[in-house]
C-alpha cells in the first residue's frame, strides 16, 4: 500500500510539473485543428513516461513487487468502445481526465470539483448501470 500511494503521489506531482493539470494546455494538444497554435507539451510528456516504462518493462519482464502483469483484454467489446468514447468526450470538452483531475482538486477551482464529482458519481453508478443493462 505505502508503495502504491508513493507512487500515486510521484505521479500526481509529475502531472503537476508537467503542466498536465492544466486544462488548456490539454485541449491546445487535442485541438489540431483550432483556432490556436497547437501545443505539443502532452506529446513529450506521454513520451518521458512511456519511453523509460517500455524499456523497464522489456528487462525486468515482470513488475517488481507484484507477481505478474495483469493479462491483456481479450478484444475490443461494446463497454470498452463505450468507455474510450466517453473518456475522449470529456477529455477533450474539459481538458482534464481521472490524474489530472485528482492531481488539480485541490487547487484548480469550482470546476475540477464538479467534474471529479461527476467522475466519482458515474464510477458509483457504473455497477448498478451494468446489472440493469444484461
């Protein structure tokens, strides 16, 4: 556990260094097309993460203090498209996704709090939606 919280809390601090906790640098990387110069910050950020990650993972083989890695999803199904498109959705209209929004909750306004209670309550009702749903 103490592992696991360090961890979020380097992450969480890396967003915040990064910049990734802001919204408008988020959605100047996703606005290709837009009005405003593109900004390609989240780019290299997501490279200085995956980048070293891949190459860990290439070497060890296996997580360090877990038994092994979770096994890849079988394929792409409804609930799994769904979620990616709702997760583009509010990524793309807000700027901010579940770290970021974390990362910022104390600091980035009245609207990182609606959105991360938004999250909060569609990560709730999401069991309840799949028992209605089958």
């Amino acid at each position: 556990m103490l592992v696991s919280a360090l961890s979020g809390a380097l992450f969480g601090l890396g967003l915040l260094v990064s910049g990734m906790t802001d919204t408008d640098r988020v959605q100047g990387f996703l606005a290709l097309l837009g009005p405003g110069a593109w900004d390609p910050t989240l780019a290299f950020v997501m490279g200085a993460g995956l980048i070293p990650m891949a190459v860990a993972w290439r070497i060890t083989g296996k997580p360090l203090l877990g038994p092994a890695w979770p096994a890849a999803p079988r394929g792409i199904d409804a609930p799994l498209l769904g979620g990616a498109v709702l997760f583009g959705m509010g990524w793309g209209l807000v700027g901010l996704c579940p770290g970021p929004a974390l990362a910022a909750l104390f600091w980035g306004g009245a609207e990182v709090v609606v959105f991360t209670l938004a999250m909060a309550a569609g990560m709730l009702a999401l069991p309840y939606l799949r028992r209605i749903t089958r």
